[in-house]
C-alpha cells in the first residue's frame, strides 16, 4: 500500500509538473500574445492621432482656400464694377468731346460764312 501510495504521489507530482509547465507556456504565450497587442494599439493610437492632425491642417487650409476664393470673388467683383465705371466715364468724355467738336465746327463754321458774306 506504501509503494502504491508513493508512485501515486509521483505520478500526482509528474502530473503536477507537467500542468506547471504547460501552463507557464501558455501564459508566456498569452503574455507575448498581450504584448504583441499592446504594440498595435499604441501603433494604432499614434496612427490616429497623425491622421487627426493631417485632417486638422486639411480642414485649416480647406478654411484659407475657401477665404482666399471669396477675397478674390470680391476683388473680381469690385475690379467689374470700377471697369464698369471707367467705361462710363470715358463714355460720357466721349460725348463731351464730341459736343464740344460739334459747337466748335458750328462757331467755324458760322465764322466762315460771316466772313463769306462780308466779302
């Protein structure tokens, strides 16, 4: 019964060892395993956090190209309206200078004639 009772003990230990052993495996295992995602995640984290900077200089220049569009539909828009009103002004000298052109060419004209009939 002692012989039994210690090979039993031997086998309980063999046994004992054994589960040890693959259970110290298996968490050296999962603790590579944890590691391994740990590595990820902080590779994921810093890839979000440079992506969410990339949008946020995208988003700001996106701001500045939309401000620089409008500045320039403005500038466009007040260059049309001085145009606009250069072409008046010079509209308007033209008819100036032809009116005056015509009154001179009458007073000439009427000079020519008083000095035709005076003669």
């Amino acid at each position: 019964l002692a012989a039994d009772g210690a090979r039993h003990d031997d086998e309980t230990a063999r046994a004992y060892e054994s589960l040890r052993r693959a259970l110290g495996a298996d968490a050296a295992e999962a603790n590579a395993s944890l590691r391994e995602a740990h590595a990820l995640l902080t590779n994921a984290r810093g890839a979000a956090r440079t992506a969410e900077s990339q949008l946020a200089s995208r988003r700001a220049a996106l701001v500045r190209a939309d401000e620089a569009a409008r500045k320039a539909s403005e500038d466009a828009e007040d260059a049309r309206g001085a145009t606009e009103a250069a072409e008046a002004n010079a509209r308007a000298e033209v008819t100036q200078e032809v009116a005056r052109a015509a009154a001179l060419a009458r007073d000439r004209a009427r000079t020519h004639e008083r000095r035709c009939g005076d003669k």
